[in-house]
C-alpha cells in the first residue's frame, strides 16, 4: 500500500522523503533540534565510583574536619552547636571512625606488648584482626550507647532533640575520648599496663563530663537536684555497661592469642572436656604402677 505525503498529498518515493517544500522544512527543524547546541552540556553518564554520593560525602568531611578541630579548640560546645545547626552529620561520624580505630589499635597492641616477653618462653603470637575489628565493636557500641541513653535522658528531662542532633553532640565531642585513646595507645607501646588502665579511666571521667557539658551548654538542661541525680544515674549506667561489655570483647579478644598454634579458647575448650575423675584414675594408676 503506497504512502503519501502528509503536505503535499503526493505518494512517497522509496526512499520515504518527499520533494515538496513543506517536507524539506519540516525535516530541517527537526535536524536542527536534534544537532546539540553550542555550549549545552553533554547529556549526564553514569559517575564513576570515585565520585559518587558516598565519596563525595567522605570527601566533604576529610575536607572540614581541620577547620572544625580549630573551632572545637577554641569553643568545644560552640562548634557543637554550629555542627547541628548545619545538620552536619559528615565530620562527627568521621571522629567516629576514627575513635574506632584507634580503639582497635589499642586493644591490638596492648595484647600484642604486654605479652611480648612471654613470646621467648613459649611459643605465642597475637593475630592482628582479632583484637583489633573487636576494639572497633568495642568503641562503637560505647559510643551508641552514649547516644541512646543521652537522648533517653533528654526525653525523661522533657527536653525537645531529635536523634540525629543527639548523634551529631556525641559524635563531635568524641573528639576528647579518642585524645585519651592516643595516649593510651602510647602507653601501650611501651607496654604500661598501669598507664593504659589510667588512660581508660581518664577516658571515662572525660566522657561524664562532657555529658554534663553537653546537656547544660548545647540542650539547655538545668541541673536541679532531680535532674542531678539522673544525670548521674545515667552516667554511671553508661560507664558500667561499657566496662561490661568492654571485658566481654576484651576477653574474646584474648582468646585468639595463639600458643603454639592453638588459639587460647581452643586450649580452655579441650581443657573442660577433660574428666577430673579420668585425671585422678590415671593419677591413681601411675603412683600404683610405680
């Protein structure tokens, strides 16, 4: 069945183009829109990973996390205030990271010093991952449970703060707990087991305080003797079960120290499956036999 132009009327030759000016007009404009024009930006393509939204944002923090160090030193509380007027959660989740870190590095190197002088006694050695990914959950349930049981006193004190302000005050002021981190990590180098247990503790009188600071300078509290007294209940429920679960880690951390290849749980398990009655009748049959 022939086609025919939509202009003129005529049949269409083979080619499908018909030689009327109207045709010729139409498909000039329609050229002329599809050609791009000058100084258009070429149509967007995937980014590539090095610059999608996560790294952009990694960067955006990297980027303000000196300036913000300048203002924290200047005004600690100020700067928590600006950080959550801006609803910058960028730099105090990398303080965050950070704290975690070094959390880990701590709990490695402590394990790793300490029991250094046992190594020319037998032989032990300390993987590195274990102690230190559980240094990082260490570090990170403390600072969650710094942000829920703050933002739970908050609403006990009938204040009006959202979680992600509450985040943005923890994770800013992280900045003073993983200053005592660095210098527990210190301590550690040079195998001070007093040293870093003093370091921990200074960490955690750090922690109340700016708690109290946090709750009296950027949310507004006042200290009145009801709200003293949960504000001290609560820190001390923060700071016990941190302890808490800071030894848990702790202790599973220690259990993949390895001693002549057996990792120390290992050795705990085979120990109690060993019968105490097996143990005395063996006892029991080398003293007759000898």
């Amino acid at each position: 069945m022939a086609k025919f132009c939509t202009y003129c009327g005529k049949p269409l030759p083979e080619n499908g183009q018909c030689d009327c000016p109207e045709s010729a007009a139409a498909r000039a404009q329609q050229a002329q829109q599809a050609a791009p024009q000058p100084g258009a930006a070429p149509q967007a393509q995937a980014q590539p990973l090095s610059e999608n939204e996560y790294v952009q944002k990694t960067k955006a923090a990297a980027n303000a996390l000196v300036p913000f160090l300048k203002a924290y030193w200047k005004d600690p509380m100020g700067s928590t205030v600006a950080a959550m007027r801006e609803k910058n959660l960028g730099v105090p989740v990398l303080l965050m990271v950070i704290n975690a870190l070094l959390a880990g590095l701590v709990l490695f190197v402590s394990f790793a010093r300490l029991l250094s002088p046992l190594s020319s006694l037998m032989d032990l050695s300390v993987p590195f991952f274990p102690p230190f990914l559980l240094g990082i959950v260490m570090a990170a349930i403390g600072l969650a449970l710094a942000a829920v049981l703050l933002f739970l006193l908050l609403k006990v004190l009938k204040i009006n703060a959202s979680f992600t302000y509450v985040v943005i005050a923890v994770g800013a002021n992280s900045l003073p707990y993983t200053a005592c981190l660095v210098l527990a990590l210190l301590l550690a180098l040079f195998a001070w087991a007093t040293g870093i247990v003093i370091a921990l503790v200074l960490a955690g009188v750090v922690s109340c305080v700016l708690a109290v600071a946090l709750l009296t300078k950027v949310f507004g509290v006042q200290i009145t003797g009801a709200a003293a007294t949960l504000i001290a209940v609560f820190c001390a429920a923060a700071l016990l079960l941190n302890c808490w679960l800071g030894s848990k880690l702790a202790l599973s951390a220690a259990g993949s120290i390895e001693v002549s290849g057996d990792s120390i749980s290992d050795l705990i398990d085979e120990m109690e499956d060993f019968d105490i009655s097996d143990i005395l009748g063996g006892m029991m049959g080398s003293s007759y036999y000898w």
